[in-house]
C-alpha cells in the first residue's frame, strides 16, 4: 500500500461516503475505474455489510469486470466511527477499499488484513509506513 492511498478524516460520515473517498485516490490515480467503486457499493447494499471483516475493519471489494487496471489498495481511517450497519459490531474506523486483478490474490490480502486488525496492529503499521517513507525522503536528500 502506498503512503499516497492512506486518507485520514475526523468526521461523521456514511458507510456510502467513505466507500467513495476510499475509492476516489484509486480512480485519481487510473489504478480503477468509478464503476468498480459503484459495484463495492452495490455489494454492500445487497449483500449487507459482509465487509465488515474484524472489529472496526471493513475490507471494501468486488469482482473485477475489466474496471481494475492494476492491483492496489487503500486505507480511509476515520476518528469517528462509520456505521455500516445497526449492531455495534459494524461500526469501523479503517476501510480498506481493495482493487485486484486478479482474484487470487485476495485471500492473502484478507489474511493479512485480519491479522493487524486483531491484534490492534493498524494504526501501527501505518506510523511505521510513514517514518519508513520519511527516512527514505531524507536519506535521499543527502546523497544528492
């Protein structure tokens, strides 16, 4: 995941919003197209909200019907918590919205997702991804 594809927000939004904000840095960046983000909607909307895969992690997906260009993913965190349905179990604070060429490259995605979601590794893993790309930015300048 790119540090570039990490959105975080601090406000109250829909299940529908965040889709599309997780959504929208991918279609910027042509890695997909906005009618793949419409079909992670529609999946939810009929299927309930399946996605929602450990506490506070929901993992946004769908087939890929020639709208994925390259395999990539994508990390909302939101401070406040998304309700994607009634019972306190499906309240999240991270979306991964996932967009595959191929589809067997998904379960090793879930695995991996699952496990920093139960072991409260998330946020984590994101502070580490940054100082990485930080000291990368800095060793980088001083070669120059």
């Amino acid at each position: 995941m790119l540090n570039s594809h990490v959105i975080r927000i601090d406000q109250k939004c829909s299940w529908e919003h965040s889709l599309r904000l997780a959504g929208k840095v991918l279609t910027q960046n042509e890695c997909i197209e906005q009618s793949y983000v419409e079909e992670v909607g529609e999946n939810v909307k009929q299927n309930g909200p399946y996605i929602v895969i450990s506490e506070g992690v929901a993992l946004a997906h769908a087939n890929n019907r020639g709208n994925v260009h390259r395999s990539t993913i994508s990390l909302l965190t939101n401070k406040q918590k998304i309700s994607y349905g009634s019972e306190d179990y499906f309240q999240v604070t991270y979306v991964f919205f996932v967009a595959l060429v191929r589809s067997e490259e998904y379960l090793e995605i879930v695995e991996d997702i699952m496990f920093l979601g139960k072991y409260g590794l998330i946020e984590k893993y994101l502070r580490f991804r940054q100082e990485e790309a930080d000291g990368l930015f800095r060793r980088k300048e001083i070669h120059m």
